[in-house]
C-alpha cells in the first residue's frame, strides 16, 4: 500500500525505516515542522534527503552517527584562547585542539619560551630587518650570516660590515662588537680557543678599567720541552730585510712599513703562513648548492685567485730579544776594555 505524506500533518505509529525508498519527498521535509523526537536514530537514510531547513526542525535532536552522515567531519572541541594568546594545534586525536603555552602571538610578535629545535631537512631560513636583506641567516650549508653577506666560499659565519664614514655612528660601523659588562682592573676573558681535548690554544682578553685588549698565545712551561737559549741572533737579526712600500690597491694612500712574507720565511720560518706564490683553486657551483637565478650547476661559482702568505709579527719577538742581549753583551764587554785602556 502506498502512502503519500503531504502537508504540515503529524504522521505517527508508523517506523519511518520501514517507508520504502523515496516514498518521503525530502522537499516537503525541508519546508515543514518535523519533531526530531519522531525521528528515531537511524532509520532515516539521510542519502536521500537533499536539504533541510534547520530552522523547521523542532524538539531535541536525537543521537547522530556522524560517520553516516556525508560531507560533515568529525566534531572538533572549541578553544577559548582570547586572553592568554597561546597558539592553537592538533592535539593527540583528531578531537582535541591543544594551547602551546611555550608559543604565543599577539598579533605582532612571536615569542617561544624554552628551547627551539628544528628537525628534518633543512632549507635556508632568514629573519629580515626592515631593509631589503636577511639580518640573519642560516644557509642549508649550516653557514651563518649577518647582514646579508652570503659568506662567499670560505666563510662558516659571515659578517656583512657596512662601515659609515669615520666617527659616523649613524649606520652599522663595525663588523662584531663585544661589549665587556665590567670595569675591573682584571684581563678578563672576551675570547677562547681550544683544542680537541678543551686544552687551551690562546685567548683574547680585554681590560676594560684601562680600556685595552690582548691577544694571548698559549705559552705555559708544562706544554714545552728541550728548551734551548737562542744562538747567533745578531746574524739572523742582519738577515731581516725590512721596507718601506705602497699597497696595491688605489683606495690605500697611508703605504706600510714591514717585511715580505717568503723573504721572512728563510730567517724565521715560525712567523709565516702559506706558500709563495700559491693560489686558491677555481670553484663550480654543484649540486645541492642554492643556485642564483640564472646560474647553473658546474658554472664557475669563484674564480682561482691568490692565496696570500701572511706572517705573524709577534713571532719576532724572540730573535729581536735574543739579538739585543747579544748586542748588550758586546755593548759591555767593550765598555769593560775602554775602561781598563783608561786606567793604565
């Protein structure tokens, strides 16, 4: 027997599950008063109900599996979090939303409380200042850099020194400063260096009641051996060959004072670094390298160019002290014959 359900009327007594398929129009369900309380949980295929009113729904609504309901998600608890700012994330199921206590933004600032540990691969990662360049960076390479220096390619952190002109505070003016919070009469440590086993290298200390700074060689007794006085200093003293000179480059107009490195490196070796005349291999970009636009991999990313010998003056220190006791020693003896030549 068929049964057509018109109209705003109240049908009872009969199980809506048993109604065959599309015997209720859902049209006319949408546009009346049905009371929830006849709908008994699921025994309404709702694949066959298009739309309905909400607002034409009265009384309770029963129980509802939203797993048969198509196109709704699982229901998500709501999180107040006006006041404390805390950001919002997944919790440990799908239903539960959890307020980061240690992560909060205010609209303007982020702020993280505790350590932050990034895992995963990396990418290169900038905060930017208010110019057009990364106040800080970290490359994919692990290199840090300041001021949107990339390092080139030799550099593990990188500063970009953007130096006004002399006395102008203005800008940038120096590429790292370290400020000594202290006015002690003490050398005070500002730098360190160590090897494998943290033993001391050297340091660079400063002074700050007397405004002075030291660079510090590790020179204790208990690292040394087979100590030997120096000998015949005067002549490798004589051997020195010291100028007067002009730098290169155009921009220098003060010239120097001082010694050419591969000269330097027959009469005290110790004082100098590198090779004459060596040079830097060429570079190509390769991959994994984060490529400029326009440029590709096996490209010339720098040029061979100089190595450059450097010397270190402080290693002079001994042959000129050895060499002025030999001169005072000489110094006396002959004053010591003057005197008995004038006594006779």
């Amino acid at each position: 027997m068929a049964i057509v359900i018109n109209g705003s009327g109240t049908v009872t007594g009969i199980s809506v599950g048993g109604l065959p398929d599309d015997i209720v129009d859902a049209g006319t369900l949408a546009t009346n008063s049905v009371d929830s309380a006849e709908l008994i949980d699921g025994a309404v295929d709702n694949s066959h109900i298009d739309t309905m009113a909400a607002s034409k729904l009265t009384g309770a609504l029963p129980a509802i599996d939203g797993s048969n309901l198509t196109g709704i998600a699982t229901p998500i608890t709501a999180l107040n979090n006006a006041t404390e700012s805390e950001l919002v994330t997944v919790g440990s199921t799908t239903t539960e939303l959890d307020a980061e206590s240690g992560l909060t933004y205010d609209g303007s600032t982020l702020a993280v409380t505790g350590a932050l540990t990034a895992t995963g691969t990396f990418s290169s990662v900038g905060i930017t200042d208010n110019a057009t360049v990364n106040a800080i960076g970290i490359g994919s390479n692990e290199r840090v850099t300041f001021g949107g220096y990339n390092g080139g390619t030799v550099a593990a952190v990188a500063v970009n020194a953007n130096h006004g002109a002399a006395g102008d505070y203005s800008s940038l003016n120096g590429g790292i400063t370290i400020r000594l919070i202290s006015a002690a009469d003490s050398n005070l440590y500002v730098m360190q260096f160590h090897d494998l086993a943290e033993q001391g290298c050297g340091t660079i200390t400063t002074n700050a009641s007397a405004n002075t700074i030291a660079f510090n060689t590790s020179c204790d007794y208990r690292l040394k051996e087979n100590l030997v006085p120096l000998a015949d200093s005067i002549t490798r003293l004589k051997l020195l060959k010291p100028y007067t000179f002009d730098w290169k480059k155009t921009e220098n107009t003060s010239g120097g004072e001082g010694f050419v490195a591969h000269e330097l490196d027959e009469v005290v070796p110790l004082a100098v670094t590198g090779e004459k005349d060596a040079m830097k291999p060429e570079i190509l970009w390769k991959e994994g390298d984060e490529l400029p636009e326009g440029v590709n991999v096996g490209d010339v990313k720098r040029a061979e160019m100089p190595d450059f010998q450097g010397i270190d003056l402080g290693k002079l220190v001994p042959l000129l002290t050895g060499a002025l006791q030999e001169a005072v020693t000489k110094i006396e003896e002959l004053t010591t014959r003057i005197e008995v030549l004038e006594n006779e």
